[in-house]
C-alpha cells in the first residue's frame, strides 16, 4: 500500500507539472496568437494609401483596439508588453499615412516608447532572459529590442514635427472610459505643445543610452530636425521672453556635445556625425555660444591627432576617410565661425593638426622637438595632406575671405577679359614651386592714374585668383606726402631755382614735422598688434636710464650755440651759390613684372643658376627646400592655352545638382512629368514656394560658375554679360540649359533646374539627385525612373521623394542608393520617413543634396584622383611641357627681364622718390 501510494503521488505531481507546463505553453501561445493579431491589423492599416478612403467606422474600430492593446494590465505583464511591442514593431508609418483622427493616439504611442527609449540593452536583456530559453536567446532579445527602439525613433521622427505645427491646437483624448461608461467621453483635453516638451527631451536620453549604430544615425537625423524645430519655434516667440531663449540654446548645446561623444564610436557613425554637426553649424537660424564650438573644434583635432597616431597595421582607406571628412568638417566650422580663430589656443591646435597631416609628425611632440628645417615628409596618405594643405589654405585666407561667404561670387576672369586693355603685350607665364601657374602681364599706365601696375592671374591646387598689384612710392592718404611736397625745391617761371630760406620757415616746418607725427601717431594707435606690446614704452626707459638721459641733456645744451653759431657764418658770406641739384625726370616706362618677381623672392641668383642649368631641387637639404623656385613657361607653345582652360575647367570645390520633377496622380515615371512645368498655375503652391527658395536665378549663357553640367560651366563670362541684373525667369525657363537656380558659398556650388527630358546616359563622375514633387506617394522611388533601362545604371542615381501629407507636413522618402554610402543615413539632414514642415524643407533639401555630393567624392576619393590630385597633375603636366630650357644666362634674364614695350605718357607733376612698396588690391 505504501509503494502504490507513493506511485500515485509521483503520478499525480507528474501530471500536475505536465498541466502547468502546458498551461505555460497555451499561455505563451495565446501571447503570441494576440501579438500576431495586433501585428496583422496594424500592418493591414499601415498599407493603406495616403489618399485611400476609409470608413470612419473601421478607423473608430481600430484606435479602440489599439487603445486596448497599448495599455499595460498589471498582473499580465508579459501578455501586455508582447502586445505593446508587436504593435510598436508595425507602426512605423501610421502617423504619416494621413489617417484622420489618428493625433489622438499620440500620448498612447509616447509612454511605452519613452519607457524603450530609457532603457538600456543590458537592463532589456536580463528581464526577458528567464522568459524563453535557448541558447542564442540573449542575441535574439537584443536584436528584438534593437528593432522596437529602431521603430520607436521612426515614430517620433514622424510626430515631432506636430507640437510645433499645430502647437496650441487642443486635442480631445479618451483614456480609460470603458470602466465608467459605454459611451465615448471625453476626460482630458490637452495641447500639442505639451508633447514638444516631452519628445524633444526624450530624444537626447535616446541618444546616451543607444548602442546601435543604425539606431544613433536615426537619433541624429531627428535630433538635427529638433534643433532647427525649437529654434524657429524660439524665433515666432516674445524676444522678451528670456525663458524659452535659454530652453532653446541649452538643448541645441546639448545636442552638439551628445552628437560629439556619441560619433567616436564607430566610423559610419563619426561620419553621420559630422554631417550632423555640418548641418547645424551653416544653419543661420541655429545659434549657440562661441564656447559650444571651441569644445567641438578641440575635439576634431583630438580625434584627428589620435587617429594619425595609430600604429601603421590600423591605418586604413576607412579610417583616412574619417580623418579627410574631419579636416573639412573644421574647413566649414571656421568659415562659419570665424571668430574661433581670434582664440590663440584654437588656431594652435588646427596648426598643429595642419602640420601633422602634411608631413606625418608635428614639431613639438612628449618626447622631442623637431625643427622644420629637419623634419621629413612622411604624410599618412596623399588624401590626409590634402586636406590638410586645403585646411591650411583657408586657414591662411580668412581674414580676407571668410567675411564674404554670404556674398560670394566665382571668379570667372581670365585673360580674354584684359584683351582690351592689352594692346599688344601678351601674357608672360611663370611656374612658381612646381606647383603654381602665374600669368602676368603690365597694365598701361594711363589706364591707372599713371601708376604702374601688374594683372596677375595665380592658377593653383585650390582654385584661380585675379589680382591687380599697383606700385605706389608711398601708402595712399599718407599725410606725409604733402610735407614732402612742400619741402621740394620750387623752379621760378624762368626756369630758375630757389631755396627756401632755413631761418625763415624754421619753426613752420618744425610745426609741420610735428603735426604730421602726431597724425600718424594717432593713426597707428588702432592698428596696434600684440607684438608692439613687447616694446618697453617710454617712460620706463626714463626711469631706468636717468642718469644718461641727465648727460645727454648737458651735452644738447652745449651744442645747440655752436650750430646757430654756425648757421649764422654761413649767411655772413655773400658767396656766389653753387649750382643746385635737380630731381630726376618723371619715368614713364616702368618693368612691373620684374619688380614683382624680385620683389617677392622669385629670382634670387641661387634658384636662377639652378634652373638656367636644369639642376633639380633636392628637397632634402634645408636651403634648397625653403628656396622659392620660378619657371619660365613657353606661352607660344601649340596647345597651351587649351591646357590652360583644362585645368580652369578642374573645378576645386564641391560642386553639385539637384534635377527636380513633379509628378501628378496617375503619373508614373518621370518622363511623364515634363509637360507639368507649362502650367505652373496647375501645381502645388508648395512645391512653388520650395523650388524658389533654392537659390538666385541666372542665366546659363551669362554664369561663370557651375550650371549642372561640365560643358557650360566655369566659362569666361564679359562683365557686360554678367548675371548682375537678372530677368524674371518662369519656371518653364529653369530647365538647365536657359536658367538655374544657383547657391554658392566657399567651399560649394549648386545648381537646381527643372528639366525637360531626362537620360539615364551621364558621362560625368558625379552623382545624379533627383528630387521628385509626389502627388501620390511610392513605397519604392526607383520605379518613377524609365524602366527599360538596365538596373545597373541605378547605381549612381539617388532620389529624394516628398510626398505633401494633408496636414500640410511633408513626408521624406529616400531610394536604397541614397542610403548605401557607408552609412544608413547619407542625407542628414534628411532622412527616410521623416515629417518636415515648408519652412524648413528647401534649407534641407539643399543641405541633403550637399551631404550626399561630399559623401559621394570621398567615396570616390578612396579608389580614384581627387580634385586636388587633378589640378596638380595638370599643373606639373604644363609645367613639363612647356617649360621654357635654355643654357645661355643672358637669353634666359632676357626672358624673365623684359622691358615694357609701349611707354606712356605720365603727369607732369614730380613725384616723390623714395623706397617703393607694394599696394595689392583685388
């Protein structure tokens, strides 16, 4: 009896277990049954068209089942977050299908997505691991939780633009009524402005807390919409209102310091970084403190210095293009922060970082001191000191240049513009370093004041410059011209001379001598540089040296009676005067080009002997590497000049094209599309305001920059043909080859038309943007292209789709090749599924199409010439062939020494001789 009852409770507890583990499994089924369920009717509405009709009753139907399933029923939990993660999991788009009513599930949506954006991935793991078992259930928990805050960001990508849209629209919610009535109530009543609140702080708590490289790129790109969002938003406020001012600056500083730490992780994620940082600084509405940069300056130098510094095994094409994009990214932040560089310490580090890049090392490192003389040239990769002499280059401009990025034009001169001024002397053409190509040329006197002057035309790495440099005896407004006139010998109407008498005007020309110091004095006073505050002012030197100055005082008043002494004895003798010496005649041949050269070191007798004997440099040596080098370049040589235009058609710049398309409903490709721009009354006032906004129209035919295509642009242009006063111009007009729309600034150059027929056929090595106007949205863009063309020619094609949703926000939708170049998120500021307002949309549009052009150079860069390579092979290429050899040393200063041919008459007012300097303007 005792053996059976044991063997019936063994049984008993067996089947009790087996029960309870059944029990287990229909309860987990049942959770996954319910999962599946809100998965298939939140997709089933997701799929919906934008302008598909649905009846109210099914919608009423739908927020009430997901009202139900997004609660959290204490005592189910499990079952609840099954059910709150599947629906997350498939509702990415629901809010920008144009579903009505469908704002009131809003605060619904935000609390289980603020409760996965707070957590952590490990805090995830370790209270879901004891809920299945297996042995990869640790990584398929973390992809799970990967995906719902993936889709959680997409969400709120989607929402965050509506606070500030409708702000203080009131929504009516219903929350809980089914436990107090059967009928729909409503118990609370909120504002859209108090969702800006909640989402835009829980944006930055995302972004500390994200490990996940695809997810960050996603939080930049929405963190990047939130700034521009808060600070219009701050811009409509009271000025007054200091409050919501510093809310607004201390969440875009935020913003920037998080995207900093966060970027260094992971190198597609430092790259969306810096497009995110890029994208906020040249954004004019976006204003922070001075300091905000300084730290972000500091920490791409940090990051640069550190990479370089790496063991040679970890150098990589990956890891130079970090370091090629972070030495652009601080070539736009000091050109829009100009002011970062009046700190000693920021422009030390970007030295330091310029020189590291160059030559491989920096001079003052821990453990020695280089000089430069003895440094070797080591760089890490050609492209690093590219950047870094680019870098360099308008580091060493921006006193001069950096004021003028708002109101900049490309410069279209050549020599063709100073045909007419040039009567008969041609252009000399010098090499200068190997590297630089100028063309010079006298400007006839007459046509300057009678000044001599010289048309310089310096063609290098990084672009053309046109200067005209005037020869002046003296600065101009200098006061002391008048004193020195005034001292000349004066010649009597008979051709006689006089000297004016000493002891007469004595004490008037000291008078004179004072007044004209102290103007200068006063003048230098604003010019005052902090090495003059090295010199010991006079007051010290008193003290100091007393007792001398008390010697020299005696030894003055002792000498002053013997010269009146002697100026007396020398009026006593009637003597007969000696003949007077006359100033020299007025020059009206002048060899400017010469003074120049020898002016600015270009023909020492070192570097002349070394090229008269066809010696080469050797770089090695420290006098030899630092001497200035000059070439004679045979300018009657056939082919030249089309070498010349070559490389002036080598554009150093990024230089870019947005081609912009309006489809209507029931239009499906592009093609179909061109007929829609002759009646523009007929399209979306949006899409009017948006193509306005790009940029200034001009006209091809009179636009030296870049037009959109190679062919027309960077052409030499007349000033009587110049884009200054510009027609009104239809949108019919702007098709690429009558207008454009053109934005320029100093390290970019735009262009956007709307065309009239469109090829798959592109020769040019850029990428092809298309930004296409839907009436009807697309799931997927490449199917506007033509579709008989093969898909290979897909390639370099990215499409950049906005689709106007009803509740005037518009929605953002990238094809695949938009978002394959090292990073998911290529286009920041935009970014696939992204709700933008109109305000904002051209500014976006614009900065989309930038990030994808540079992201598209530097990827070329890693297998291909860069613009610079190019340039400088085309350079060294002219130089070879057109040098002008020759071993006799008479026929070669001849060559470089030339007088002027034609002379001119001068005014016949002497002029003062004294040391001559130069005066440059442009």
């Amino acid at each position: 009896m005792t053996r059976r009852h044991k063997l019936l409770t063994s049984l008993t507890s067996r089947a009790s277990e087996n029960e309870k583990t059944i029990d287990i499994q229909n309860d987990r089924l049942m959770d996954e049954a319910f999962a599946k369920s809100f998965a298939t009717i939140c997709t089933i509405f997701s799929s919906a068209q934008c302008d598909e009709f649905i009846h109210p009753e099914y919608l009423s139907r739908f927020y009430y089942v997901l009202q139900q399933g997004l609660r959290f029923y204490s005592g189910d939990e499990q079952r609840s977050q099954a059910i709150i993660e599947s629906i997350l999991l498939h509702s990415e788009d629901i809010f920008r299908i144009n579903l009505r009513g469908i704002n009131m599930l809003i605060p619904l949506y935000l609390e289980p997505i603020e409760y996965y954006l707070n957590i952590d991935v490990q805090t995830y793991i370790s209270n879901n691991l004891g809920l299945t078992k297996g042995v990869n259930n640790a990584s398929i928990i973390r992809d799970r939780f990967i995906r719902i805050r993936l889709k959680s960001i997409q969400i709120l990508m989607s929402i965050i633009s509506l606070p500030f849209h409708y702000e203080h629209l009131e929504q009516h919610l219903f929350e809980d009524y089914l436990e107090k009535s059967h009928d729909v109530q409503t118990t609370t009543k909120k504002t859209f402005s108090e969702y800006r609140l909640k989402i835009v702080p829980l944006l930055l708590i995302a972004l500390q807390t994200e490990q996940d490289v695809v997810n960050a790129q996603y939080l930049f790109g929405t963190i990047r919409l939130a700034c521009s969002l808060t600070a219009h938003h701050e811009r409509q406020q009271d000025q007054t209102d200091d409050s919501h001012q510093d809310h607004a600056a201390q969440y875009l500083r935020h913003a920037v310091l998080s995207i900093c730490e966060k970027g260094t992780n992971d190198s597609q994620l430092f790259l969306a970084a810096l497009d995110t940082l890029i994208s906020i600084v040249t954004d004019p509405i976006c204003k922070l403190p001075i300091d905000v940069w300084k730290n972000v300056l500091k920490r791409l130098c940090t990051f640069i210095d550190t990479q370089l510094h790496r063991s040679p095994k970890d150098h990589t094409r990956e890891m130079h293009s970090t370091c090629v994009a972070t030495y652009n990214t601080l070539i736009t932040l000091i050109i829009e922060r100009p002011t970062l560089l009046d700190d000693y310490e920021n422009l030390f580090k970007l030295c330091e970082i310029i020189e590291l890049g160059i030559s491989g090392e920096k001079a003052q490192s821990s453990d020695r001191l280089v000089f430069k003389k003895e440094k070797e040239f080591h760089p890490a990769s050609q492209r690093v000191a590219e950047a870094a002499e680019y870098l360099m280059f308008v580091l060493f401009e921006h006193k001069a240049v950096l004021h003028l990025k708002n109101d900049i034009c490309r410069n279209g001169l050549d020599e063709s513009t100073f045909e007419n001024l040039m009567e008969s002397s041609p252009f000399k053409y010098f090499a200068v370093n190997g590297n630089t190509l100028f063309a010079m040329n006298e400007l006839p006197i007459n046509l300057n004041n009678g000044l001599p002057a010289v048309i310089l035309l310096c063609r290098g790495l990084f672009g053309k410059n046109v200067w005209t440099l005037n020869f002046r005896h003296d600065p101009i407004s200098n006061p002391s011209i008048q004193l020195n006139k005034s001292c000349e010998r004066l010649v009597s109407e008979n051709g006689k001379t006089s000297s004016p008498r000493i002891s007469n005007n004595h004490t008037d020309q000291k008078e004179k001598i004072l007044i004209t110091h102290g103007i200068k004095n006063e003048r230098a006073k604003s010019f005052h540089h902090s090495s003059e505050l090295s010199i010991p002012t006079l007051n010290s030197i008193i003290k100091r040296d007393e007792e001398n100055l008390n010697l020299f005082r005696a030894l003055k008043v002792k000498q002053i009676p013997v010269e009146e002494q002697a100026i007396e004895r020398s009026h006593i003798y009637d003597e007969k005067l000696s003949p007077e010496c006359k100033p020299l005649e007025s020059q009206d041949s002048f060899e400017s080009i010469r003074l120049f050269l020898s002016h600015h070191g270009f023909c020492s007798l070192d570097s002349m002997d070394y090229l008269k004997n066809g010696k080469h440099w050797n770089d090695s040596k420290p006098f030899d590497r630092f001497q200035t080098r000059i070439q004679l370049l045979d300018s009657t040589a056939e082919n030249f000049f089309d070498d010349i235009k070559k490389l002036d058609k080598t554009s150093p710049i990024l230089y870019c094209t947005g081609q912009i398309f309006y489809l209507k409903k029931h239009q499906y490709t592009i093609l179909e599309s061109f007929e829609n721009m002759e009646t523009p009354e007929e399209l979306n006032p949006a899409f009017l305001k948006m193509v306005s906004q790009f940029g200034s129209v001009v006209e091809v035919k009179r636009h030296c920059g870049w037009t959109g295509s190679s062919e027309t642009s960077w052409k030499t242009v007349s000033s009587s043909h110049s884009n200054t006063n510009p027609q009104t111009k239809t949108i019919c007009e702007i098709d690429g080859y009558d207008s454009i729309l053109y934005w320029v600034d100093l390290t970019t150059e735009m262009a956007f038309y709307l065309p009239h027929n469109f090829s798959m056929n592109h020769p040019s090595p850029e990428m092809r943007i298309l930004i296409v106007w839907l009436e009807e949205f697309r799931d997927d863009l490449d199917s506007v292209l033509p579709a008989q063309e093969p898909s290979s020619k897909f390639r370099d094609i990215s499409i950049i789709g906005i689709h106007p949703l009803k509740n005037h926000l518009f929605r953002i939708s990238l094809n695949a090749n938009a978002q394959r170049m090292q990073s998911a998120c290529a286009s920041i500021p935009l970014i696939d599924g992204m709700v933008v307002p109109l305000n904002i949309l051209s500014f976006f549009l614009r900065q989309a199409v930038n990030t994808l052009s540079r992201r598209k150079r530097l990827e070329d860069s890693q297998s291909s010439q860069t613009a610079y390579s190019l340039r400088k092979t085309r350079i060294t290429k002219i130089i070879e062939k057109y040098q002008n050899r020759t071993d006799n040393s008479e026929e070669f200063f001849q060559n470089i020494f030339f007088l002027s041919t034609q002379k001119q008459t001068t005014n016949t007012e002497s002029t003062t001789r004294s040391n001559p300097m130069v005066i440059v303007q442009s």
